[in-house]
C-alpha cells in the first residue's frame, strides 16, 4: 500500500488532526508546547488505525520497537519526567515495573484489552503532563540524577524523546501496511 494520493504524505493536509487551527507560534512557553503536542499527535497517528496484534508487530528485528511498544514506553517516560521527577514524587512506582526492565517495550500477548488499557494509561499521563507544564514556569529548576535542572530542559527533551521514537513509530508503520510519511 503507498500512499501517492496524498502526494507522498500520510494524510490530505485538511484532514490532519495536528494541523486544526494551527497558526506561528508566539514566545518560548507556546513553541515548546506546541512541538511536544505535535509529536504527542504524531505518535497517536501512527497507531490510528491498526489492530492489537499490528500494534505488537515488531517489524525491525532484531529490535524489540513495536507501535504499542512505543505507545507503553512514552507512557512511561511522560510519568517518570512529569510525575516522578518535575513533582518530585519518586516514591511512585515506574509504570510497567513488574514486566521486564525493558522500558515498556515487552509486555503480554497484545489483544484489545491491552491495547486500549496502555493507550488510555499514556493518555492519562500526557492529561497530568500538561497539567503540571500549565502550573510550572520553565525556568524552575529540579533534581534530576543530583543535577539542577530547568523545566525548559526536561521539555525539550520530551521533544527530542517524542521525535525520535516517532522516527521509529514511522519505520514500524511501514512495515506493518506501507504507510509512511507525514
């Protein structure tokens, strides 16, 4: 399957979800945001769409990356970045603990059950995510690895994190149905 008739792109421009009332971004905080919710939105849209047992696929061997993979690991980040670490709440178990220590990426036979309950804990966190950016200035520093570090860093490190994984979430889409792009 390609994916010509959008000229080489995953969806008509109009029909994009992260193009709706996008508009130049205005001051430090608006920018940040908007490129970590644009690669939020990506990573979504590159899941949209398939079953559980495509969600697991993991199409690159000998990699362990697969969609849902992905979708379980950015969970897992935005708690620890968000959760454990801007609200200084270590004391809360990192999610998906008691699989292996893999980050998210190992996880039982995939089914839409699994499926929907990792979607809605990754959700979950980008909600409380943006909740604790929406009260915290950019220039509070936090404890991260006994380092003093400004919030604005953590932000563009999700981006960064969000960018690259969606690099890999493009990749494993291919595989799965040939979709690319966008």
């Amino acid at each position: 399957m390609t994916n010509a008739a959008y000229d080489g792109m995953w969806l008509p421009a109009d029909q994009d979800p992260r193009m709706v009332d996008l508009q130049p971004t205005r001051g430090e905080r608006e920018c940040l945001v908007g490129y970590l919710e644009h690669y939020r939105g990506t990573l979504a849209l590159k899941c949209d769409g398939l079953s559980a047992e495509q969600l697991a696929t993991k199409a690159v061997p000998p990699s362990n990356i697969s969609l849902l993979g992905l979708v379980r690991h950015m969970a897992r980040v935005e708690q620890s970045w968000f959760r454990r670490v801007i609200e200084d709440r270590m004391d809360l178990p990192r999610l998906f603990q008691d699989e292996a220590e893999d980050a998210g990426f190992n996880f039982p036979e995939a089914d839409d059950d699994l499926v929907r309950e990792s979607h809605a804990r990754w959700q979950e966190e980008i909600s409380h995510a943006r909740e604790v950016l929406d009260r915290t200035d950019l220039d509070a520093v936090v404890d991260v690895h006994g380092e003093p570090t400004e919030v604005r860093d953590i932000v563009v490190h999700m981006i960064e994190e969000y960018a690259r994984h969606c690099g890999h979430a493009d990749l494993v889409r291919e595989c799965v149905d040939g979709r690319a792009g966008q």
